[in-house]
C-alpha cells in the first residue's frame, strides 16, 4: 500500500499539477508559456484542455513529457505523478516529474512506458526511414523485458488493435506509405504498446479530414476504456472536448482561467472567456440561414507573448472589463462549488 495516499478521494489521483511555470528566456524577453497552471487528471479520466492557439497547452503537456524545446525551462512548479507500485519495489510512489534531471534513469523510465503522448502531426514522432513496426518494437524492447520476436507479436498485436488494416503487412511499411489516418494510428498504437496509465494526446486529428478524425476520436474512446487510462486530451475545439472529456480546463494565456466538468462548460460557463469560445462555435441555424457574418470572434487579438499584462490577462478583450480592478489585481484561481473553479474577478 502506497505510504502518501489516503482517503478515498486521493487513491484516484494520476497526476496533479501545482503553479506549473515553463518560460523562455529570449534576447527579446520572456515568453511565460505555461504561467501558474493547476490541473488534476485522476486514473481513467479524460481531461480535456482547451484554449486558443498560443495559450500554453502543447507547453503544458510538454512539462510533463520533460520535452521542452531550450531555451524553455519549468521555473516554478509541481509535476506530481502517482505511479503505480507494483512495477519497482526503489521507486517512489509519487514524484516531481518537474524535479528530474533530463536524464534521469526514472524520467526515461516513465516517459514513453507509463506517460505517453500523441502528437498533433504523426511525423514528429516517427522516423522516415525506419519501418513502422521497427519503430513501435524499438519502443517495446526500450521498456519491457521481451526479446525481439516477443516485440515483434505485441507490435502487431497493438496495431490490430489501434484497427490498422492487415497489421502484419503493415508493420513492415515505412510510414510515407500510410496514409494521414494510418500514420496516426501507428503512433497511437505506438504509444499504447507499454500500456500507458496516462496518455496525452496533442490535438492528434487536426491534422486529418473530418472522417478519419471521427474514426480516430472513436478509436481513442474504445481504448481509453479497453486499456483502463486516463487520456489529457488538449484541442482547440470545444466540439471535440464535448465528445472525448469528463473534465474541461480551459487555458488563456499560460493559465487555467476556468475549470470543471463537461456539462458545465456548454450550460454553465462563468469565466467571459470561456463564453467567449462557446460563442465562436458556428451554430447549424446560422450557418444553414447563411448568418455567418454574425459570427461572434472574440473581440481583440491575443496579446504578444513578450507583453505582461497587469491584472487579469483577458482583461484588454473582456466584454466585463471592470476598471480599476481587472486591471489591477490578479484574479486568483477560486472554487464556486464542488467541482467548478475559475479565475475572474467577476466572482470575487
Ligand atoms: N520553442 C519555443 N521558443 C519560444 N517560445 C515558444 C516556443 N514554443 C512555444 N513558445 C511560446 O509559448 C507559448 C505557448 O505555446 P504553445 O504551448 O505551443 O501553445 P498552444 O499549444 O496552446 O498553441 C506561445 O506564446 C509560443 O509562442
Ligand atoms: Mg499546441
């Protein structure tokens, strides 16, 4: 039994994520990428992140990767990941992942085998001229205690899984002989082969059409429950987040700005933000009525990421923009009930 959990509430918990800071020191100035980001994903749950292009969210998951691009560093933070014990009797049951070295033997441990990642654009994570399932075994031998035949079956085993088509023919492909599709459900079945209790996944269908993202969505719902893990799901688009999430935290600037569970983010939404990206999304009568133009934008531009703003960064956009106080003081992240937190001054 683990020696830091206890009470019902914290045995779920996978992951939890405390004043996370990952900036970039430029000759320019600071970019704060991801700047005071709270965030728990408990075991099986999928969490949606949501936010506009620039917000943080590839940075976020990032940090928990221990991937950040330099110059860019976690300055401040917690990464705590409740690992689980069974695997080695030394290891902790939960660590800092934000504490490592970038080398350290545990962080290569838990990277690729118990957290994995899905990437927006399947060619980051595979190589052009290695096969597809030379790529998924190296993957395999790297963490598990096979031999090569042994990876091999599992290789194919996971691609028949991820529904790739003659999975035996497959593997012996190089990934320019996939299509879009296929490509992602290679890197899919690449980072489901150690069994992940957590997968995060980068907004792995923006890159397909709208048919293979429907199958692909479908496809990562059915192994969320087939491989009992939790999913960080992160997208720009509040419609995905409406199918895949239990949870929704939504990211402005490097910040989570609003936080809570699915339903409440479509029928009770409080942060103006938050409003503000519900209101972007066409609705069929409009766009059926030809009413496009009326498409509510949010007003503004996303500010530079050199700016530091005083205040609530959302301030210069917020249709409840209250002089003398969002400009002021920093809204601080605050719990309106069970379940449902968001940062805005409004509630204060
Ligand atoms: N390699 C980098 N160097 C400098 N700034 C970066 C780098 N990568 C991302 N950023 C900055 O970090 C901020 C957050 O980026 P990102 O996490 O990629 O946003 P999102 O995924 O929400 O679109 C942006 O302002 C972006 O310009
Ligand atoms: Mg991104």
């Amino acid at each position: 039994m683990a020696s830091h959990e206890n009470g019902a509430g914290t045995q779920d918990v996978l992951l939890e994520i405390r004043d996370l800071k990952t900036h970039f020191a430029l000759d320019e100035g600071t970019v704060r990428a991801v700047d005071g980001v709270d965030l728990d994903v408990r075991r099986r749950q999928v969490v949606g992140v949501v936010g506009e292009s620039g917000c943080g969210k590839s940075m976020t998951a990032m940090s928990i990767m221990r991937l950040i691009p330099p110059p860019g560093q976690i300055v401040e933070g917690e990464i705590r990941f409740h690992r689980p014990f069974d695997e080695r009797p030394d290891a902790k049951d939960i660590v800092d992942l934000a504490q490592f070295e970038s080398n350290d033997r545990q962080l290569r441990d838990i990277r690729g085998n118990q957290i994995s990642m899905v990437f927006q654009e399947p060619m980051t994570a595979l190589s052009p001229v290695r096969t597809v399932g030379k790529q998924i075994a190296e993957a395999i031998l790297l963490h598990q205690d096979v031999n090569k035949a042994e990876a091999r079956d599992i290789s194919i085993e996971t691609l028949a899984r991820v529904k790739m088509p003659n999975p035996e023919q497959r593997f012996d492909d190089y990934p320019f002989q996939l299509s879009g599709g296929m490509r992602q459900r290679a890197v899919i079945a690449m980072a489901l082969a150690c069994r992940p209790q957590l997968l995060i996944a980068d907004e792995p269908t923006t890159a397909l059409d709208v048919t293979t993202e429907a199958q692909i969505l479908d496809l990562m719902r059915e192994l969320q429950a087939e491989y009992d893990m939790a999913i960080l799901y992160i997208t720009h688009n509040l419609g995905v987040v409406a199918e895949m999430a239990e949870e929704v935290v939504v990211m402005y600037l490097g910040k989570v700005v609003e936080r809570c569970d699915v339903d409440s983010i479509f029928y009770n939404p409080k942060h103006p933000y938050t409003k503000g990206l519900l209101n972007s999304i066409p609705r069929l009568e409009d766009v059926l009525q030809d009413k496009r133009e009326k498409l509510n934008a949010i007003e503004g531009m996303v500010p530079s990421s050199f700016q530091r703003l005083s205040g609530c960064a959302f301030h210069p956009r917020c249709p409840d923009f209250m002089p003398g106080v969002c400009d002021e003081a920093e809204p601080q992240l605050i719990q309106l009930e069970e379940g449902h937190a968001v940062r805005c001054h409004l509630y204060t």
